[in-house]
C-alpha cells in the first residue's frame, strides 16, 4: 500500500504543478496527451483505493453532489467597499482628503507628489478594478478548506465545493514542480523555503475570460438555456450554482489580490513573515501559486498615479477579461490601516472608475427571432458602429413590451450601450435627431419562420409561435434535445442539417437515424458516424429527470425537472397529472403546471413520447424494492461522491435491498462511507476524525457477493 500511497502524492504534485503552469502560468511543459495520462493513472489509483482519496486531490475539481442551500460565513475580517474617483482630478482630491490620516512616521506626500514628512517612503499600488464576484479563500496548513462568497462584507455564503472546481485555484500551496525540467529557474521561490503560515485567508475574484464568456453563451443559446448579460452575471450565477456538477463545466478563473489574514508559523524554510506591503502580498501569493493580475504596477508619485490611470481609459479593451476600472492602494500595509475606514470604505484605497461606453447609430430595420418554445424576441438590425473595439450590427431589444415602452421606431437614431462592455443593447431612442420619416414597428400577427399566427396571453409578456411543426423551432427543439441528453458531437449546426435534409422530424427521429443516413452527409466520415450513433444510443439510459429537462415543456428546466422526478416515477404518471396536482408541488407555479398539461394534451407530443418508448429511450425510474434481510442487514452507510457504475439512487436501492439503510450525513453509528470521485469534503473530514471504515463500490459489491456465496 505505501508504493501506492506515495505513487499517488506524486501524480498528484506533478498534476497541480501541470494545472498551475497552464492555467496560471500560460505556460505548458507538457502535452495535452501526457497530462491526460497522468490524470488518467490518479483517477485508476483513487477508484481502486478510495480510501486514499483527499479534498485536494486534483480529481476532485469535477464536481460533488447538489447542496441543499448555502451555509453563511463570517470572515476572519472585513471585507469592505471602495469609494470612487473617475478623473485625474478626483483622485488628487481623494489624496488631498485622506492624506491628513496618514500616522506621523509616514511619508506623506502633497497633491504634487513632493515630500512634506520624512520617514519610509510611500508609494502606491496600482491594480485592474475586476469585474467579478469576490471570494474569500481560507488554507490550514497549506490546504485549501473554504471559499466563501463576499456577501455584505462581513458574512458570506459558503461556496467551498464550487470553487473546488475552478482550476486556477491552488487546492494545496505552495505549488511546486515535483520534478523541475532540465534547466528550469525555481518559481519565484517557491523551491527556496517560502513560509506559509498555518492558516492564510485571501482575498480574489472569479471572474470568467471574455472569450470563455462569448463561447459560453453561444453553448447556451444552441441549447436555448439562459444566456448571460455579461462575464460578471456569468461568473456569478455559475459559481453559486447549488449544483457543483453545472459548475464543473462553467470556464470560470480566479484572480488572487489580497492576504486577508494569516496566522501561526510557516510550513517550511525559514519563519519568514507574510509580507507588509500591498506590492510584497502579490508577489508572495503569486510565489505560493496563486493566480495574480500581471497588470499591476506601483508607483513613488501620485503624478505617475494620475498619468498611469488616464493612460489605461484606452488600454481597456487590450486584457483578456472585464476591467471597470482601477485600484489604488497605499502600499504599505500598517499605514493603510492607520488611516482607517470611513463607513464601509477603507481611506487607504480608492477605485478610479472608467467612463462608461456608449455609441450613438441607426436602427435600420427590426427582426425577429424564434426561440425552442416558440418565444419571438425582437432585435434591431443597425447600421455598423464601432463600439468598446468591435462593430456592432445587432442588437437585443429584449422583448416587444420593452421595444413599445422605449418607443423604438425603424429609421431612429438610437443610443447603443455595451452590457459588462459585451452585450450591445439598444438604450433608448436620439428624440432629438427625428426627422418624421421613422416608422412605428408593429407587432407581427404571423411567426416570421412558418406563417402561422402568434399568440400571446395578459399575463405573459412573450409572443408565442403555436405552431409545433415551424421549422425554426424544430431546428432548435433537435439541438436542445441533443444538448440537455448529452449527445457528444452534436450541436445546432448539426440539428439544422438532419432536418433540411429530412432526416428528423422531431428529436425522437434521432433515435431512429441509420448509418445509411448519415455516410452520405458532407463531414461525415464512417467514424464521426458511429460516434455519433454510439453517443445517440448511450442517451437511452439518462435519468428520468434528464429526458424531462430535454422536452423542451415551457418553463421545465433542469430545477423543475429533478422537481418532478421526484414526485412522479414515470413520464406516464406525469401525463396523468391534472394541473391542481402539480400545482401542488412545492415551488411549481400555476404557469408551468398548466405548460405541462397542455404539452402532454397534443396529439403530436404524444406520438412524440411513444416514438421514444418504441427507441427504448428509458421513460421511468426503477421502483424501489421493499428492505429485506439480507448482507448489509443492520448497517448504515453514508454515500458521498460519484460512483464509478451505480448512481447515487441505485446504490441506495442496492444497499436497502440488502437490508442496509443509507443517510444523509455521517455520525458515530454510521457503518461505512461509501466513497466516489469528488467526494463531499464535510463528509469525508467527519469520517477521518471518527474513524468511519471507508469503502468504493467494488467493496461494497464484494461484501454483497461474499454474504450471498457463503449463503
């Protein structure tokens, strides 16, 4: 056991090290393939050992199971806000107004950047304003064991399992390289004995890279899921998902930027303190492997501050994630806090905001799109403007009672805002600028893609297309499917060309494509054909609140579809359902439960669901057996983690047919903990402290197989 014990520690040093040179570094020494191996060979070790496996191990980043709620967290410190200046002027007043706080060993320096004190010199550091939602991030002894949202400032929300799998988080610092290439300088010291106290809190941003953000929204909108406004709205809403598996697939990044706080000696080398200054924190987390900011710079003159500032209004657009503007702190550390707070705003820093961007251009005509459910949304075709580095041609308008109540009109000069610097939005209309020859935009009475009249409803702003049979809808009804069932290799590109070629109907006429179908198609050669299949075929088995999410019933997302999953075994059970029924379900209201009853009412949805019962697409979930006597009879288990055959439900099933009995949380009557890939930390830790026995699920058949041989 100990050859595999340490083979383990050192896949996992050399992976952290891999992680921490691409995500951090930008600066691969290995290729996609190698590294592929060494996490290959991690994730065989840990499935066969489980009880080897740790909260910092690099496997564990994929993603536990959903939390019921957020825990709060009161940080170890304030975490406060920042006031603002948004001119070379505004920021020598803020200097001329809290310079007088400045203690009397300071050096303080007057609007001109000339010395008035003597004592050590003061200077300023400078740092990109992130346009992300800010995290508080705690280590013990090294290991990473909460994250927490910022919250009011003083409490936050527990977020430590989500952030678990953002890769340019260091799970364990310092992060070093097990094995250092030939040649190779130490990183920044971390091979030297750099101290890291027995406990460090920091202080960062999540935020998401613009082109991780514009990819993430065109995978949302082939599958009509919810497209962000901005990385920011996107960086939040994906790290505070209750669901860490949705996490795991979000392209969210950390930026580190402060020592919270620190206590207790160093781990290694000499008792070197954590550093005193702002420009000394960076470098010394940057060193430990944090990611940090390589825009930063500091600064022996307030003059070089102001230019620096102005200087960077046009240097927005040139770093690869949102910047809203800048910061600018006191370096020194101990004279920063003697200066104080203010309200909720320390004196020592201030923001320096960039002006916001806005173009002024011509809405040459409004169109239409035609969403999965059939939803019109207006947008506004524009005469090009350059705005925030890019040319503008379209834009959202949102929906029509939007377009009505700004009084947007085809031929109107219109004011064009970038949301998060991204998103184009038309602001309003140039009243000014009319001249009497725009045009009123009227509702359409039929959809633009079949012809067929819309509906719309007094309580609903939407525009509905009834039609089931519109072609824009099916195209994006085919994708969607194939998107919520996890069909590798398709997208709406693909969903768009099996239905002009007259391939599919509906998406239940995937199950139903041949070889024979597909060769013929132009890029589609015999392997990217079976592929394809197999990836078709492999959906048949998806849980039943998958195939739920993929009908694409008005207002059932992922939520409402585990929801109904719950209190309905089968999709016929659901069918049955009257709306007073599931009205009565906790947290559906009245709009989706109608949306329901009325997609099971039509006739084509029902053939629809019978086309995928004759594909042996898998419509119910498996009754679970009464308990019985049997091998696990008298054991409690605690389940955390993915297992690598049996669903979390299907091992409860297997473990209470057995006689077993599986709950929530672990305890000194626990029996065992059953343990997957990415195990829950809480669980994991409360079992190492009482001494819980651990298990995979090849013991856990074992012990199953054992009783009954010996039966």
């Amino acid at each position: 056991m100990s050859g595999v014990s340490e083979r383990i520690e050192q896949l996992r040093r050399e992976i952290n090290y891999h992680n921490y040179r691409y995500y951090v570094l930008d600066d691969p020494v290995v290729s996609d393939a190698e590294y592929d191996a060494l996490m290959d060979e991690l994730k065989a070790l840990e499935a066969e050992h489980p009880e080897l496996v740790t909260p910092d191990s690099p496997t564990q980043r994929v993603g536990g199971q959903p939390a019921e709620g957020f825990v709060k967290v009161e940080h170890p410190a304030p975490i406060l806000s920042l006031d603002k200046a948004s001119s070379g002027e505004e920021i020598r007043a803020w200097w001329e107004r809290v310079g007088k706080f400045l203690p009397e060993d300071a050096l303080a320096l007057s609007a001109d950047g000339t010395s008035a004190v003597e004592g050590p010199p003061l200077a300023w550091v400078v740092e990109p304003k992130l346009d992300g939602l800010t995290v508080v991030l705690h280590y013990e002894d090294g290991l990473f064991v909460l994250g927490a949202t910022r919250g009011d400032g003083s409490v936050g929300e527990d977020v430590t399992t989500n952030l678990r799998t953002v890769r340019t988080l260091p799970l364990r610092i310092p992060v070093s390289s097990p094995t250092p290439q030939a040649g190779e300088p130490a990183l920044s010291g971390v091979e030297g004995g750099l101290g890291v106290p027995r406990r460090l809190v920091v202080r960062g941003e999540a935020i998401m890279l613009i082109d991780d953000f514009e990819e993430l929204n065109c995978r949302q909108a082939e599958v009509e899921d919810k497209v962000f406004a901005n990385p920011r709205n996107a960086a939040a809403g994906s790290l505070r998902q209750l669901d860490p598996r949705i996490t795991a697939t979000r392209p969210i990044t950390l930026l580190c930027y402060a020592v919270v706080d620190a206590e207790g000696p160093a781990l290694s080398g000499a008792e070197g303190p954590v550093p005193t200054t702002q420009w000394g924190s960076l470098n010394y987390l940057k060193a430990l492997g944090f990611p940090v900011s390589k825009h930063v710079a500091r600064f022996e003159s307030l003059d070089e501050v102001v230019a620096y500032c102005e200087a960077w209004v046009g240097r927005r657009d040139t770093v690869p994630y949102e910047v809203d503007g800048l910061v600018i702190k006191v370096d020194d550390l101990a004279t920063r806090e003697a200066m104080g707070v203010v309200g909720r705003a320390p004196r020592g820093e201030v923001a320096f905001k960039f002006p916001g961007r806005e173009a002024t251009t011509r809405v040459l005509d409004i169109g239409v799109n035609v969403g999965r459910t059939g939803a019109l949304t207006p947008y506004a075709v524009l005469e090009p403007v350059r705005l925030g580095g890019v040319t503008i041609r379209k834009a959202t308008l949102h929906n029509f009672e939007d377009l009505q109540r700004k009084d947007i009109r085809i031929g109107d000069t219109v004011t064009l805002r970038r949301a998060g610097d991204v998103i184009p939005y038309v602001v309003g209309p140039v009243l000014g600028a009319r001249t009497g020859a725009e045009r009123v935009y009227e509702l359409p009475k039929v959809c633009p893609s079949c012809g067929e009249p819309v509906v719309s409803s007094e309580e609903e702003v939407a525009v509905y297309c009834d039609n089931v049979a519109c072609p824009e809808q099916r195209v994006r009804r085919v994708g969607y499917f194939a998107g919520v069932m996890d069909v590798e290799g398709m997208g709406e590109r693909t969903a768009q060309l099996f239905v002009d070629q007259g391939l599919v109907d509906d998406a239940a006429d995937l199950y139903y494509l041949k070889r024979e179908d597909l060769l013929p198609l132009e890029g589609f050669a015999e392997k990217s054909v079976d592929n394809l299949l197999a990836a078709i075929e492999a959906t048949k088995e998806r849980p039943l609140a998958q195939v739920l999410a993929a009908l694409g019933i008005r207002g059932v997302g992922w939520t409402i579809a585990q929801l109904l999953a719950q209190h309905y075994r089968s999709l016929d059970e659901l069918a049955a359902a009257s709306q007073g029924a599931l009205e009565a379900i906790g947290g559906m209201g009245p709009h989706t439960a109608s949306a329901i009853v009325e997609w099971f009412e039509r006739p084509r949805h029902r053939e629809f669901v019978e086309k995928l019962r004759r594909a042996w697409v898998k419509l119910e979930q498996e009754r679970v057996a009464a308990p019985v006597a049997g091998a696990l009879s008298g054991l409690t288990f605690v389940i955390t983690g993915t297992l690598p055959t049996l669903s979390r439900e299907g091992a409860t099933r297997l473990i209470e047919q057995h006689g077993g009995k599986v709950v929530g949380s672990v305890s000194g009557n626990t029996d065992y903990l059953l343990v997957g890939e990415a195990p829950g930390g809480t669980k994991y830790r409360k079992a190492q402290q009482l001494g819980t026995p651990m298990i995979g699920e090849v013991r856990l058949l074992e012990m199953i197989g054992d009783q009954q041989r010996n039966g």
